[in-house]
C-alpha cells in the first residue's frame, strides 16, 4: 500500500508535464517495476545465487536474451516484473538440494520483507 502511495502521484504529476500524454506516465510505471526488479536480480546475485529468468512483464515472451545462466525477457503484459530464482519452489521434487534451500537466513528474510511471491 506504501508504494502505491508513492507511485500513484508520480503517475499523475507526469501526466500533466506537456507532450508527455498516455505514454509518458506508462515509461514512468515500467521504468519503475523495472528498477524494483533490479534490485531483487542484484541482491540474489550478491548472495551468490543463480536466477533462471528476468521478466519485465507477464505472459509470454515477446523478446529477450540469454545472459549467463540468466534467461533476461520483456512479455507481453508489461504490468508488473519477477526474478525467478533457481530451487525457489519447494513443490519442485529436487528443491531442497538446489541453491535457495541453502540460501542464508539474511538473504530469505531481505527477499520476503520486499515482497517476493516465489513466480
């Protein structure tokens, strides 16, 4: 709820700058679920874990590419973002002898308190 309190008057103050029209707020709205993603990708990578996929949007992949173990893509419904992080799901069968089992009590506790739902 905090952040929409943050967001939301950020959304309006841009729609009312000249020329900036639909489009400005919506730049304004990706550019900030990109950089709150950002931060997850860097914290699971300071933590030294691997992160399958970057997603910039839901849905589908539209486009995208391959770094390192990463799988970094834009989908087709820009409305939000996640970072999956490799062993995340505790339903997958091998999930307690993958990386985010073994992941210190620290890293869990800065990825639940900024809202991880574990996509």
């Amino acid at each position: 709820m905090k952040r929409l309190l943050y967001t939301a008057p950020a959304l309006l103050l841009v729609s009312f700058i000249p020329g900036a029209g639909f489009w400005g707020p919506v730049v304004l709205l990706v550019g900030l679920i990109f950089f709150h993603e950002l931060g997850h990708f860097l914290v699971a990578k300071w933590m030294g874990l691997p992160v399958e996929v970057f997603s910039l949007g839901f849905g589908p992949r539209v486009a995208g590419f391959a770094w390192k173990e990463t799988d970094v893509r834009l989908s087709l419904l820009p409305l939000g973002g996640y970072v999956r992080l490799a062993g995340y799901n505790p339903e997958e069968p091998d999930a307690e002898d993958r990386e985010y089992g073994a992941c210190t009590i620290r890293f869990a506790m800065l990825d639940r308190r900024h809202g991880a739902e574990g996509q």
